[in-house]
C-alpha cells in the first residue's frame, strides 16, 4: 500500500486503523485555533508576541493512540538504555526537580501554511538535560528513543536530545496538564514539530542505532525539524478593504535559527517591501509578529504575499508542498478586494 496515501492511526482501544490522507487532513483540520488576531496585538509593542496565548481549551490536538487517563500515582518516568545510573520518577518526584518556565509556540507538522494546528503556552517543568547528565549518557549511545504510556513512540538524535533548551512539561498556562494535552509529563524540544515531543511521556531509552518511532514508520520526516514559513493573519482572504494607510499583520515561525525578516508582496510577487516585524522576544521558541502599511492601494483585485528569512539568511522555501512528510511549504498568500 501506498503509504504517501494512506496512515496508519489508533483508536483509544489500540486497534490500528488505515486512513486516506484526505481523510486524515480533514480530521487534523477540525480541532484548531481558527487564526491568530495579531491585529489585536498591533499596541503590545515588543512583548505582543509574548501576550498571544493560546487558551488550554483552544490550543489545537493531535493524538495518534487515543488519550490515556494516567494515574499519576502509579506513572513513572524511566531513563535507561545505555546510560551508567538508570533513573526513575515519580510524579512527584519529577515536580521537586529545579522548575523551569518559558513561553513556547508549538506546531503539529501537519499543519497547511499559514493554518491553524498551531498555538503559543506558557509551559514549566523542569530542564531535560541536567536528568540527562545525572544518568550519564554512555558513549556508544547514538538516539533516544521517546515511549508514551498510550504506546506511542518517537526518536531524537543523541546531539538533539541534549540540547540545553529542551524540557519536560507538567505545567501548561499555569496549570497541570490536562488529559488531553499529556498529563501528568511531555517533552518539548523547541524548533521542532509537535509530533516529535511525545504527551503521556513514560520512557526515554538511549540506544546504539537509529530509532524510528510511530509516525516515522508512516513516512513522516524522522527529523521535524519545523519548517520557515510566515502567515498573514489579516486580512483574511477574500475580504474586502478600503482605506489609505490599510495595516497588514501577521506572524513568522521556524526553527532554532528563528525569524530575522518578512517581506510582503502586493502585486503577487512581483515585487517585495519590508514588513516589520515589531515582537520578536525569543526568536527560537515564540512566533514573530510583523505588520506592514499599504499605503493608497489601488482599487481592485489584489493577491497579497508574505515570506520570511531565518537567523541564518535563508530564504523560506517558495515551493508548495503538502504536509506530508517533512511539514507544509510555500507562500501564504490571499486575495483582497480594494473598494
């Protein structure tokens, strides 16, 4: 079977079900944020990209086995594998670790450009890599293998899974995690797609090989790094406008290289203007905001146009490509009516 067509998914019972990407797409497409409002940020100056939270009952869902309720008096986090001093914590054990706080923008990889199964959280746990150290990592240790308690699973590079940023997370806008987004634990690795950083989060193995994980195994990028890509968030498309100084806004996202520039263009793509990005506080972890002044737009039918460059200089990809396997491409654009 054609796996560019078809993907395998688990209802809460474990039973493996085979779905058509059209099916697939739909189903992700149904539970998210609807769109950003940066317009209402437009005020915020540089800390409105920090103020943009996304409410826990909002924030977009993405479950591939169903959702456990964990008990987290029996739950349990293992560290083993290949590693000197094999760790175990409880719940609450793992909540006595140092805490850690930091906002997080968090995308599903199967998010369109410029969609919606995207969100920004305030998160606190505790920092993944000092439980590392204590475990002491032994040298022929290659990947991390990531186990969840509704059996998912996923893998990370030894190199990227000590990356000082990443964190476990048992707070979500200052409270527990709920059922549906991971409690009682998940880990998050910033510039990375969501379904790289496993909810219900129970054990991380080092191992001497390459570890592909549920999704890998479907044909989804094995690296998720996520992808450069900017959204104009208003207008929307087919809107009408009207006015002489009309603002564009929107957001910017990427990896840990984050955002440096957007450009937009009004006359589909003929030409290009800096559009500022005004909030842009932590460029490896949270959307960037940017907005831009069309000033006397002609009357008529326009197709508006936005890309980023990322802290490396790189240009975001022009060329449209689906979700699948290594995260949407292209340039977000839509149609405006100027009366």
């Amino acid at each position: 079977m054609d796996r560019r067509r078809f993907f395998s998914m688990a209802a809460g019972a474990g039973v493996g079900v085979l779905l058509p990407l059209t099916v697939y797409r739909y189903m992700m497409r149904g539970m998210h944020t609807g769109y950003v409002n940066v317009h209402a940020y437009l005020n915020d100056g540089p800390e409105a990209a920090l103020r943009a939270i996304t409410p826990n009952d909002d924030f977009y869902l993405m479950s591939s086995h169903g959702e456990p309720a964990v008990d987290p008096e029996k739950w349990s986090l293992t560290i083993d594998g290949l590693v000197d001093h094999p760790l175990r914590f409880s719940y609450d054990e793992i909540r006595r670790e140092p805490p850690y706080e930091t906002p997080l923008t968090l995308e599903c990889i199967s998010n369109s450009v410029g969609g919606g199964l995207i969100g920004n959280a305030v998160w606190r746990g505790t920092r993944l890599c000092s439980l590392l150290e204590r475990a002491g990592i032994k040298p022929q240790a290659k990947y991390a293998a990531l186990y969840s308690a509704e059996g998912y699973s996923t893998g990370h590079t030894l190199e990227r899974i000590l990356h000082p940023e990443n964190f476990l997370a048992w707070e979500m806008n200052g409270e527990p995690l709920s059922r549906r987004h991971g409690f009682p634990l998940r880990v998050i690795l910033p510039g990375k797609y969501g379904m790289k950083m496993p909810k219900w989060l129970t054990r991380i193995e080092f191992v001497d090989h390459e570890f592909l994980g549920f999704w890998e195994w479907q044909g989804w990028s094995n690296s998720s790094e996520r992808q450069l890509q900017a959204a104009i968030d208003d207008p929307r498309d087919r809107a009408r406008v009207s006015g002489t100084n009309f603002v564009i806004s929107g957001w910017a996202v990427a990896n840990q290289a984050g955002v440096k520039k957007v450009e937009i263009s009004t006359d589909d793509g003929a030409s290009w203007n800096d559009a500022p990005i005004f909030s842009n506080p932590l460029p490896s972890q949270v959307w960037a905001f940017w907005k831009y002044v069309w000033i006397n737009p002609p009357k008529g039918t326009h197709t508006i146009t936005v890309r980023a460059t990322d802290g490396n200089g790189k240009l975001q990809i022009s060329s449209s490509s689906g979700e699948w396997p290594d995260g949407a491409t292209g340039y977000h654009e839509v149609t405006v009516e100027v009366t």
